[in-house]
C-alpha cells in the first residue's frame, strides 16, 4: 500500500453547491435505490446464515424479509422512474429490516441470543440500512436549508470512513490466522481508516463554523479516495481468492467478500462526486507574510 499523499489538483475551477448531491436525481438516484436495495437483501441473507439453528422464528424472519427484498430488487431492477407506490413499498420494507435488526441486536446484547454474528455487525448493517431509509426519505422531503455545505460533506465523508473501518475489522475477524500475509495488509489497512474516520470526526465538527472555503476538506477527501480505492482493490484480489478456494476464512459464501467491494465502489463514487464540487480557493492572506519571518524583523 502507498503511503505518498496522492497528487491534488489546487486552484481549480471547480464548484458548485456540494450538499446537491448528484446522485439526488433521476437517472442517479435510481442506481443508488438499485445498489441499497441489493445491499440489504444481502443482509437479510447473511443474517440468515448466522443465526442459531435453535432460532426457526427468527431465520423464517429473515428469509421472509431476503424474499421482499428480492421482489423489490427486481422491480427496482425494472422501473425507469421511482413512482409514489415503489418508493412506499420500499420505506416500509426497509423500515421492516431495520426493526428487524434492532431486536437482533438487543437480544444478543442482553445475552439471549448468541448468533454466528458479532454485534458490532449487526450495529453496522443496520445503520446502513438506516442511512438509506434517510436517503429515501430526502426523496420527497427537501434536506433542511440550514444545512451547511462543508458539514454536508464531511457527514458524508464520517459515514463512509466508519463503513470501510468496520468492514476492515470484519475481515481480520474472518480470517484464518495462517493467512498472516493477509492479515498484516489488513491491519495497515486498519490503521489508515481508523485515522481517517478520525479526522473525518475533526473536520465534521469544524465544519460547525460554517467557514466559506476549507482547502484542508478538499485534501482530506483526495486521500480518502486514494486510500479507499486501495482497500477496494484488496477486497476484489480477496474475492477472487475465495472464487478460487485459495483462501482460509471463515467466510460463509464469496458473496460477502463482493458485498464489500461493491460498496467500497459505491463510497468512491460518492466521495469523488463530493471533490468534485469543491472548489479549493487560494488563500486570502499570502503564507509568506506569516512564514519565515524572524524576530528582529519585527522590531
């Protein structure tokens, strides 16, 4: 993995409001409605493979709700426009999954269930699933006016560093320890997010200043594709192994090792729409009249 800081492109012309996000129309919005959609009938089949054998209620549950999501995906998979029906349908079932996972969760947090999954997991799914409902929500309910356009990103960017965090802690979990070559790539990985998703934090409550220009916003989201589009290449070279049955896991299908590469796919799209309308203005005050300045010139 790189460590060098990716090569930005400063003093550009590019602009306009970031907190239009351009997957929030059209064409756009349908592929992010196509790739949720799949993504938590993905979940609900995972959750599925994880519960105890001694849970029948719990798995039918969750094979009920994997059935409307794929009746849902193949209509999402159809539809060249979101009509008012599809979007409540898929409101209703995606509020379904999440209740769902809620009880999961604090059933196992109070020790009344002990699945094949780590609550942590569960955790993260559901806010997942949480972050699309919203995203539906914003659908036919305008995001509020005082949303400030740096806060908007760096939201964005908070929310993203989290997921790619967690899944890398997913994966050491998953692997076997011989795959110590594996390992060690994943906790580079692990260190580099984990700082990430903490500066993402910083800047997110900076951002509360409501500055009008944040050059540092604008170099923080280049590393972060650099960064992501690294770990999506190491989860693509990961499925591919477990296509191959040339890897030691615990993984249960080769579909989960796809399910994080393709949503590493989709935090690049979205964190590179982001860069792409900031514009990265020069600095009002020239560095050189702070910078190397010695005392005695100030006398």
């Amino acid at each position: 993995m790189a460590n060098e800081q990716p090569k930005a492109e400063y003093w550009d012309d590019r602009g306009g409001n970031p907190v239009d996000w351009p997957e929030s129309a059209g064409s756009h919005l349908l592929a992010e409605v196509r790739f949720w959609t799949r993504i938590m009938r993905e979940h609900a089949m995972f959750i599925k493979l994880g519960l105890p054998f001694d849970r029948p209620d719990l798995i039918r549950e969750a094979q009920a709700l994997e059935q409307r999501l794929l009746d849902l995906e193949e209509r999402v998979n159809r539809a060249t426009v979101l009509d008012p029906n599809l979007l409540a349908t898929l409101r209703q079932v995606v509020a379904d999954l999440i209740d769902f996972k809620y009880r999961l969760l604090r059933l196992m947090l109070q020790s009344q269930l002990r699945p094949a999954l780590l609550p942590l997991l569960i955790d993260h799914i559901t806010r997942e699933a949480v972050h699309f409902l919203t995203r539906l929500q914003m659908v036919i309910e305008l995001p509020p006016e005082e949303t400030h356009r740096f806060r908007a990103i760096m939201r964005r960017a908070v929310f993203w560093m989290r997921i790619m965090k967690e899944h890398v802690e997913f994966i050491i979990h998953l692997l076997d320890p011989s795959e110590r070559a594996l390992i060690a790539q994943a906790e580079e990985f692990l260190r580099t997010f984990t700082r990430l998703f903490q500066t993402a934090m910083d800047l997110e409550s900076m951002s509360e200043a409501r500055p009008e220009s944040f050059n540092t916003v604008a170099r923080f989201l280049d590393e972060a594709i650099a960064r992501t589009t690294e770990l999506r290449d190491f989860k693509a070279a990961a499925h591919e192994l477990l296509l191959m049955s040339q890897i030691l896991s615990t993984v249960s299908t080769p579909v989960i090792a796809d399910h994080l590469r393709r949503e590493a796919d989709r935090a690049l799209l979205e964190l590179r729409a982001l860069r792409d309308r900031i514009r990265v203005e020069k600095p009002l005050i020239e560095p050189s009249v702070h910078v190397g300045v010695k005392p005695s010139d100030m006398r």
